[in-house]
C-alpha cells in the first residue's frame, strides 16, 4: 500500500527519494489525493491548500491502519533526518566539499502536517485520516536529487538506535523549553552512542585488588555494597567518554569549544534532572544540535565507504 502525508518544511520541482520515502511537489500528491471516490470532502482538503510537499512510501500491510501506521513512521523517520541533516555544523562536508552556509536552512524544520492517506496498489480500498501530528512550519527549503541535503544519502534501513536519536534530535530542535531541548539533545547523544565503550580502564585483576583494598576493615554490609559498587562501575565510562570514543572512531570532526559545550549542557541537564535551577541557553542548544547533525551524517558517510 501506499501512504502518503503532507509535509512542511521543503518544497519540491521533482520526486527525492530520502531512504525508502519519496517527497513529492504538491500537483502529484494532489492527484494521488483525487483518485478518492466519492472524493474527499472539503473538511479534509482544504487545510492542504497551503501543503508545500507531499510525502509517500509504500509498505507491505494487509490493513491500512497497519499501513499508516508503518508508513507513518518511515516518513517520520525520513523527516528527521533531513532536520538533523539541515543542521550540519562544519566548514566541509564528510567527503571534504567545501560547504556553502546559509544561516535560514540551519532554521528549518521538515515535519508531517496534519492528515495521512493510504492507497491499495491495486485495488479500491481507500483511506484518509484527519487526526494526525500536525507540523509547525517555519521555513522551507529546496529540495532536488542534486541538493546537498540528500548527502550522504539517507539508508534504505535506518538502525533502531539511529532512528531514535534522529527523533529526538528533532525534539531537541523543536520544542519551546530549554530543559526539555537538553533533555532531548541527551537522549539522541544515548541513542547515538548505544552500547559502544571505551576497552576496559581496569583489568579483572586490578579490580579486585582495588576491592580488597577498599574493604579491608569496614562492615560485612557496608563491605559488600563498596565492592558491589566498586565491581560494576570502575570499568563503566561516562556517557561523555563514551561520546568521545565513538567520535573519534567515526572520524566526527571535534573542536575544544565542542566539548566545553556538551560539559556544559550534560551539567545543566543533570541539574534539572535532580531538580536544581537548571537554565541552558537556546544558543548552546542550538549548536549542540548542530553537533550531533554533524555527527550522525559523518556516520552514515562513513557506512558508505
């Protein structure tokens, strides 16, 4: 089946294909639109009169709620990256291009609008559904098959793991509240980095000696939770460590003011976290944002290698 949703955000001369999802100028989603029969009531089609882009994918479903709703999530998916991808923070691209910066595109937001359609391939059945998320706008950008938004190309199957960091990247670029755009930023860095870690600081046997050590003395009670907490996290990096070594091992391009950033935003998330006055600035998140844009396309330029 097909699925086809509005997006705002970008608009469209001809048919990109952004993983498995093609965005689409607003006269071929329209026509998908007229194929309705009875059509559509005006309810429906007239909040798309100002829709600068369609977007449709086809899946595999018996069902069409069980189409809309995997479609959904691929266009969802494909929509936050080109937010993240929009937001791109160097001076050269992952294959060393010289990068043209526009201050207006790094402002962009590419959302699904209100509304979600799905089409039978071959057959009648038909369906179109009001009550979606709807977008808040905010800009547009070009988008064409030679635009430098679709470089690298997203993959044909994005990582769980990816996929989640690309939404909540996208959180952290859209919502209001500075503490719930820190949070968001974190939770896309946790995504982004997943189970990877530095090789161990300490061997077995360096642990428990430094064990035996710290308990030499004290309580059986208090002995057994110093060696329970000594066994679990002398070899457990920080999250920032771990950051840093799947950076480095990506080849993601870092500056010193990139880390005093993202210290100073892990301080302001982990105060609010533990509910002290937390205040993170817009601007840092901004660029935090950026960063992590940064990140995810030297990855998936990378995977191409």
């Amino acid at each position: 089946m097909w699925v086809l949703a509005p997006v705002a955000g970008v608009r469209v001369d001809r048919t990109v294909r952004i993983g498995v999802v093609e965005f689409m100028d607003v006269e071929q989603g329209q026509e998908m639109l007229r194929r309705f029969s009875p059509r559509l009531d005006p309810i429906f089609t007239e909040p798309l009169a100002d829709t600068s882009a369609f977007a449709r994918v086809a899946v595999a479903a018996s069902l069409s709620y069980e189409a809309e709703q995997e479609g959904l999530a691929l266009i969802d998916t494909a929509a936050a990256w080109l937010t993240t991808r929009l937001r791109y923070s160097w001076s050269h691209s992952p294959d060393g291009d010289l990068q043209h910066y526009e201050r207006a595109p790094t402002r962009t937001t590419v959302e699904r609008q209100e509304g979600v359609g799905v089409f039978a391939v071959d057959g009648p059945r038909r369906w179109w559904r009001k009550g979606t998320t709807m977008g808040r706008g905010g800009g547009q950008v070009a988008l064409g098959p030679a635009t430098r938004w679709t470089e690298p190309p997203m993959p044909r199957e994005v990582t769980p793991g990816d996929r989640q960091a690309l939404l909540a990247l996208q959180r952290a670029a859209t919502v209001s509240d500075p503490v719930q755009r820190v949070g968001a930023l974190w939770e896309a860095i946790e995504f982004y980095v997943g189970d990877r870690k530095p090789d161990p600081q300490f061997s077995r046997s360096e642990v428990t000696a430094i064990v035996e050590r710290a308990i030499d003395g004290v309580a059986k009670d208090k002995a057994v939770r110093a060696e329970d907490i000594l066994r679990r996290f002398l070899n457990q990096p920080s999250i920032t460590a771990r950051l840093q070594h799947v950076l480095g091992e990506e080849g993601v391009p870092v500056t010193s003011d990139d880390e005093a950033l993202l210290t100073r935003l892990r301080n302001e998330r982990n105060s609010a976290l533990h509910g002290a006055t937390a205040a993170p600035d817009h601007v840092d998140v901004d660029r935090a944002v950026a960063f992590m844009s940064r990140a995810l396309t030297t990855r998936w330029h990378q995977a191409r290698i």
